[in-house]
C-alpha cells in the first residue's frame, strides 16, 4: 500500500470517527490493515491493542474471558475488547471475518461501516 493510499484511508477512519461513527478496515491477509489502525488511533492520541479472534469464539468470549485461580476457582475477566473500551483505546480485532453471525452481532457491525483496503 503506497503511503498516499495509507493517508487517504487513515484520513476516511478520522472522518467516520469525527461523524461519531465506528470503523472496520477490512482487506486482504497482510496488506497492512493493522498498521493503518495503529497510525489512526497514533493521530488521535489513543493507545491501541490488538484481540485475534477465532471462528469458534462465541459472544460472550468477546466480552469476557475465564480462568483459573491458584485454589481452582472459576473466575472472569474482562476481555480486551472491554478493557480497551474502559480505556478509551483503539482496538484491533485481527480475524474479525472468522466470526460467525450470531457472534459478529454483539459488536453490531454494519457494512456501510467498512472500509476495505
């Protein structure tokens, strides 16, 4: 991607988010769709942080994560893609397109909102 390409998309992530708007980089494996969300949330001062998701991953694995404490106890954690919101951070969700629907859903993802690269 030539950098005048990465200015043009960065600068219609900036444009979607002024308008309130949420954004998805969409794009073929290793064109550089992380790195563009990086330089997007650099320019607005925010941090950024990146969640690889699974096909088999379901909604509430999205929203929370379990483990396991050192007495054996089941217990919850918010998932990165929580913590990121809380902080106020950009988040990557690297694999988004594995999702299926019904998982895809909690985020509310609509086409228009889509930016391919």
């Amino acid at each position: 991607m030539s950098l005048c390409s990465i200015n043009a998309v960065v600068t219609a992530m900036l444009q979607s988010h002024s308008a309130g708007r949420d954004v998805c980089v969409v794009g073929p494996k290793g064109c550089g769709k992380s790195a563009v969300a990086r330089l997007f949330a650099a320019r607005l001062g925010y941090g950024s942080d990146l969640f690889s998701v699974y096909k088999d991953m379901s909604a509430r694995d999205l929203l929370q994560r379990r483990s396991t404490d050192s007495l054996g106890n089941t217990t919850w954690h918010p998932s990165p893609l929580v913590t990121a919101a809380l902080h106020g951070h950009a988040l990557v969700l690297d694999g988004l397109n594995r999702l299926p629907g019904e998982t895809l859903s909690i985020l509310q993802v609509r086409q228009r909102d889509c930016l391919t690269v």
